[in-house]
C-alpha cells in the first residue's frame, strides 16, 4: 500500500511548524536564544540581529496567513491562483534556505533547521501542486 502526505497533513505541519518559528525567532529576539544560533551564524552584534529578526518574524507572519487561508482558518476572499503561486513561492524560498543551512557556521542550525527547512520546503511544493 502506497502512502503519501495529504494535504491536510502538509497544511496542520506548516501551521505548527510557523508558530514554533515564530515563537523560537521571538526568543532570539529578547536574547534568551543566543543570535549567533540563526542567519548562518553571521551576525556579528545584537544591533545586527534586530532587523533580521524582525523581518522573519514578519515574513513567517505573512507565510503562516497563507497556510491559515489555505486552511480555510483566515477569511480572505482570494483567487485560489494566488494561493498557488504563493506556495510556489514559499518552496523556492525554503528550498534556497535548505542549501544556506547546510553551509552554516553553526553547526547546531546546521543539524536542526537543515531538515525543518527541507520539510517546509516539501510541505509547500505539495499545496504549490495540489
């Protein structure tokens, strides 16, 4: 018997997957999560940090409304094309974050958000073609 992720299951796995990053983005913004774990260990001070911080939290924001129209969770009277080309969207973005994440100064995001960005990735490319 032939199984494969549904839907369903891809949308709930992104649903908790952007809440969990948000949450962890947010505690590297207050610092109780140290910065030099995220963007590839490149960032040299907390100054540095902010503004990249704040543009994933906001980035991750905008992905997970999409998830939740997708979802049916957000009621947003949008074309289903839209819906599509964003998904498309969002598995170029993981799939180019998956290869910076193996090329990461630190090893920790190396080995944690290599394979969360490659199941993002995955989750997504299956809504793109749904």
């Amino acid at each position: 018997m032939k199984r494969r992720i549904t839907e369903k299951f891809a949308t709930n796995a992104l649903l908790i997957i952007f809440i969990l990053v948000m949450v962890f983005h947010a505690l590297v913004l207050i610092g109780i999560v140290p910065f030099e774990m995220v963007w590839g260990g490149r960032l040299e001070s907390k100054e540095d940090m902010i503004p990249f911080e704040i543009t994933s939290i906001a980035l991750n924001s905008v992905m997970l409304g999409i998830v939740m129209m997708q979802a049916g969770l957000l009621k947003v009277n949008v074309k289903p094309i839209v819906l599509k080309v964003a998904f498309w969207c969002m598995f170029l973005l993981f799939a180019i974050n998956t290869v910076g994440n193996i090329f990461s100064n630190n090893e920790l995001e190396r080995l944690i958000f290599t394979p969360l960005t490659l199941l993002l990735a995955v989750f997504s490319l299956l809504l793109a073609i749904k």
